[in-house]
C-alpha cells in the first residue's frame, strides 16, 4: 500500500511528453518580462521589490567581489520558490521533488564556490580545513572530519531539498487518503482529519518557500566562507 | 522510489539548467530599479496613494 503512494513521483509522460518539461517551462508565464517603461503594472512592481529586497539582503554580508553571483541566486531563489509553490496546487508535478534536479543544482554551484574559493586564495581555502585551536593530536581526525562535512555538503544540499518536498507531498495524500476513507465510517473523525490536512497545506505552503531559500542562503554561505 | 530511476536524470538536469540559465535571468535582469539598494533609514515613509495601470 504503502508504494503506490510514491507513484504521484514518477516523471509523468501524456502522449509521449513528458510532463516535467511542461513543469519547469510553463511557470515563467507567470512572470512578464519587464519593459523599460518606469511604471509597471502591479504584479510586476510586486516581483521587482521582492527580487530586489531578497537579492540585498543576501549579499549584504558578501563582500563585493562575490556580488557577480547575484544574478544566479536570485534566480535560484524564483525558480525554487515557484516550482515549489505550484507543485501544491492539485494535479501539479513538482519538479523538485526529483532527486536528479535538485542534486544537479546543488553540486555545480557548490563546486563552482570551493573552485572559486581554490582559485583565488588556495591556503585559507585550505585552512578552513582545521578549525582553530584544536590540540595538536586531533589535528589529523579533525581534517578528515572536515573534509567529509565539505563534501556532504552538496549532497546534504539536494537531499534536504528533496526529502522535505516528497514528504510534504506524501503527507498531504496519505492524511487526504485518510480522511476521504473515513468519510462515510466515522465522519467526526474524517472531519478533524479534514483540519489537519489543511492545516498541513499550510505547513507545505511555507516549507516551499523557506526551503527554497535555505538553499538559496546556504550556497551564499558556502561562498561567503570561500571568500574571506 | 521513483526518483532514484536513473532513466530520465541525465535529461532532467540538462532541461532544468536550459531553463535556469536562459528563461530566468532574462526576466530578472530585464527589472530595472531607480534606486541604490540601501540599508533603511530610521523614519518610515509614508506611503501616498497612486494610480495602478490596469492590465
């Protein structure tokens, strides 16, 4: 029972297209593109100021030479806020709920930031490595510590993504499930189920955007560190 | 899960970073903003009332 509800997950195809393609373009229609008359209409006055607020106050503690990668972050920042958010709305693939996009977001542009990091100063690149003031002996241990939190951060990047959209979404059907079949057995409890599951449909609605900024605010970090 | 079907992943990435590279940054860099973004003064302005073209 329990592994026909992660069918709603398989990358759906309706006469030969597959459907994420639809997933991933048709959200930008949402989003006009702005003219260079001065002043625009409401929903684009809206995006502009969130845009701008949201792209200010993650570079304000990056210092300028990391402000190039404001344009990638902000778009970041949209994408995965709107995919999520649409992905709530019935009958809707979100695509991020596939472990393919999110780790294939997540590991080039946290490679892009240790590349960069490397490049530009290699030895406090390196020197991140060891925490200061650790004792002499730990020394070895705690590199090797280090570098496997390094590494797991990409992965932790995608996973964490992934993981919270699928369970999300795998909740709000079960707890849907539940309640539907309650209905006609025993409807007081079909009723507060019915409350939990909108409840939960709260939830989902901020967890879309609080984990697309997480990551968005996690890879800020990662090149804040790289840069200092 | 059938997000671990390795089948469609190398076309999925390929698409969602077409779409992340190209779609995107067009319309974000299209908004054009008058001001220098700067830290918020103490006073809060307040705000006027103004006409919203309607489209």
């Amino acid at each position: 029972m329990m592994l026909s509800f992660f069918d709603q997950f398989m990358s759906p195809t309706y006469l030969g297209i597959p459907l994420i393609a639809l997933a991933l373009v048709l959200p930008w229609t949402l989003y006009p593109t702005p003219t260079p008359r001065w002043l625009n209409s409401r929903l684009l006055t809206l995006q502009g100021w969130f845009i701008n607020r949201f792209t200010q106050q993650i570079f304000m503690p990056i210092n300028p030479g990391g402000h190039k990668w404001a344009v990638m972050l902000a778009s970041l920042m949209v994408f995965l806020t709107s995919l999520n958010m649409l992905g709530l709305l019935p009958y809707t693939f979100t695509p991020t709920t596939q472990l393919s996009l999110n780790m294939g977001l997540a590991v080039p542009l946290w490679l892009a930031t240790v590349i960069i990091g490397m490049r530009n100063q290699p030895t406090a690149a390196l020197g991140h490595l060891l925490p200061e003031g650790t004792p002499v002996l730990l020394i070895p241990v705690l590199i090797i510590i280090e570098t496997i939190s390094l590494f797991i951060r990409p992965l932790a990047l995608g996973v964490r993504l992934t993981a919270n959209l699928t369970a999300g979404h795998l909740l709000i059907q079960l707890i849907a499930t539940a309640a539907f079949v309650l209905l006609p057995l025993m409807p007081t409890v079909a009723i507060l189920t019915a409350t939990v599951l909108f409840l939960l449909t709260l939830l989902e609605v901020a967890v879309a955007m609080i984990q697309a900024y997480v990551f968005v605010l996690l890879l800020s970090l990662y090149l804040q560190e790289k840069r200092l | 899960m059938p997000q671990l079907n390795p089948a469609p992943w190398f076309a999925i990435l390929v698409f969602s970073w077409v779409v992340f590279l190209t779609i995107i940054p067009q319309k974000i860099l299209a908004h054009n903003f008058n001001n220098e973004p700067t830290t918020m003064g103490a006073e809060k302005a307040k705000p006027e009332p103004w006409n919203w073209p309607w489209y």
